[in-house]
C-alpha cells in the first residue's frame, strides 16, 4: 500500500464531510420520509463497520481489497449516490407539524394530553 495514497485518502475522507450539505441535493433531509435513501444509508453503516474491523487487521492479503473496495465504496456514496438519489427519489409527504405526525402514531391518548383537556 501507498502510505502518501493513505494520507491523502485520509484526509479526502474528512473533507468530504465538510461539503456534505451541498451534496445532498433532496429537498427532504429526513430518512425517514426518503425509502431509497433509507436503505443506502444502512449500507453505509455496514461499510464503515467494515472498515473499523479491517482498519485493525495487518494490511497483507484479502484485507487489503476488502479495504479498498470498502473505501471505493465510502466515497462513491457520498460523491456519486447522495447526489442521484436526492434528484431521482420521491419523498414520503411530510407532515404539516412535528406534533401531527407523533398524535398520528400515539392515538387519542395522546391527543387529549397534547390539548389540555382531562377527561
């Protein structure tokens, strides 16, 4: 392995965090109204789990192109994948207020507490 290709793969991993809000081109910024996005971003735990596990192996072998598929893999999600995906994903509909999205889910118990009223 390259150690200046590591160093600077290092470093393009942080920076690519800085510029995270203006590669997110969705309208919505919560997952949970965003399906496609829902399920790439659970792949993206998966990756970097992986490359915490093989950040502690030797760099010999099959860690090594794990390890550069993995990384591939870090930048494209957020180089290549968040950008389509905010442009081609329909959102869920958002609800008008936080709390009419919550009294939807909790029912009318909820609802009387939220109002005041003791019944």
């Amino acid at each position: 392995p390259n150690k200046l290709a590591g160093v600077i793969a290092l470093f393009s991993a942080i920076a690519v965090l800085f510029v995270l809000p203006w590669l997110d081109t969705s309208r919505v910024r919560s997952a949970k109204f965003r399906p496609i996005y829902r399920q790439f971003f659970w792949i993206f735990v998966v990756v970097c789990v992986g490359l915490g596990y093989l950040g502690s192996q030797p760099a010999e072998g099959g860690f090594v192109i794990a390890s550069r598929i993995l990384t591939a893999y870090y930048f494209i999600h957020f180089l290549v994948i968040l950008p389509v995906i905010g442009l081609i994903e329909r959102p869920k509909p958002l609800p008008n207020s936080i709390s009419e999205s919550v009294l939807q889910k909790s029912g009318a118990a909820a609802a009387a507490t939220a109002t005041g009223s003791e019944g």
